[in-house]
C-alpha cells in the first residue's frame, strides 16, 4: 500500500520540467503523490507493473507524460481500471504534435483524459477534481482555488483601468 493518491508517471526524465507541474499542484493542495519514470518502450515489464498494481497500492488517479511516439498513457490506461490523464510532452521535432495525437487518438472503450501539450498543471487539477468527488474538504479547497484565480483576473482588471 502507498499514502500517494497521485501516481505521476512519465516516459523519461526529460519529461521531468514539464511534469513538475502536476507534481506542484499535488503540493499545493496538499496531496501526497508518488513520481516515477516508466518508459512504454524502454521499460515494457515495469510499465505493466506499476499499472496493473496501482489501484491495488491505493492509487485513485494516474496522470502519465509522454512524449514523440507516446504510448505511455494509453498502454497504462488499457492495464489500469483507474482513470488516466495524458499529458502530451513537447518533443523536439514535431513540438509536441506527435505526442498528442498519439496521446488523445485512443480507440473507443479505454478513455485517456487528455490536456494540452505541455499543460501539466491542468492534470494536476483534473486529479484533484476527480479526487473532491469524494471528498468535500477537498471540493471546498478546488472552489477556493477558482475564487482566487478569478480574483487575480479581477486585480488584473482593475491595474488597467488605473
Ligand atoms: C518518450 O520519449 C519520453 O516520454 C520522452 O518525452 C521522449 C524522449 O525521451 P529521451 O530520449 O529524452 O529520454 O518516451
């Protein structure tokens, strides 16, 4: 068992600065989350591993980065009953095209949550959210957050108006 709700995972470590994101919002709203690299390619046994035991391990979400030919987050999704969030990580070549589409084009009947390319914090507060579904302590801190994120728009506001 783990006291991590949170599984981030990611296909390389070079997918760590973008990745610190999710893991930043996990701090932020004070859930503990546990950070792996699990490679769908270069390491295929851990991948089925750790997808295929972390609900058993107290898991409740799994967020997955990858990156090029990223089949990290559909592969874990296809092994895990929990739900999965793909962030597609910028590549070199294709900025990140490839990793999304190889990232949201999932067949019907394994759903990938999908964000936007590089958009890692947005994982983070969808596990949070799916988290605050049963946990009303949590809910209350998800509605705080939003208060103060339209709150920063309104100070935006009126610095332009001065
Ligand atoms: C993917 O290949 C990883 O998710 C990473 O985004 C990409 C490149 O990996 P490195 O060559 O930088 O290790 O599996």
């Amino acid at each position: 068992m783990t006291n991590s709700q949170i599984g981030i995972i990611m296909g390389s470590d070079s997918d760590l600065p973008t990745m610190q994101d999710a893991i930043a919002v996990c701090t932020d709203f004070n859930i503990q989350c546990e950070v792996a690299i699990v490679s769908a390619h270069r390491t295929p046994g851990r991948m089925f591993d750790y997808a295929q035991s972390a609900h058993q391990r107290g898991i409740k979400v799994i967020i997955a980065g990858a990156g090029g030919a990223a089949h990290l987050p559909g592969m874990v999704a296809s092994l895990t009953p929990l739900p999965v969030i793909g962030v597609p990580v910028a590549s070199r070549h294709l900025q990140g095209l490839d990793s999304l589409y190889s990232i949201v084009q999932m067949p019907a009947g394994i759903p990938v949550a999908t964000v936007a390319i590089g958009n890692a914090k947005n994982a983070g507060l969808l596990a949070v959210q799916i988290l605050a579904t049963s946990d009303g302590e949590l809910l209350t801190k998800v509605q705080q957050y939003r208060q103060t994120l339209a709150q920063s728009v309104m100070d935006k506001q009126t610095k332009l108006e001065q």
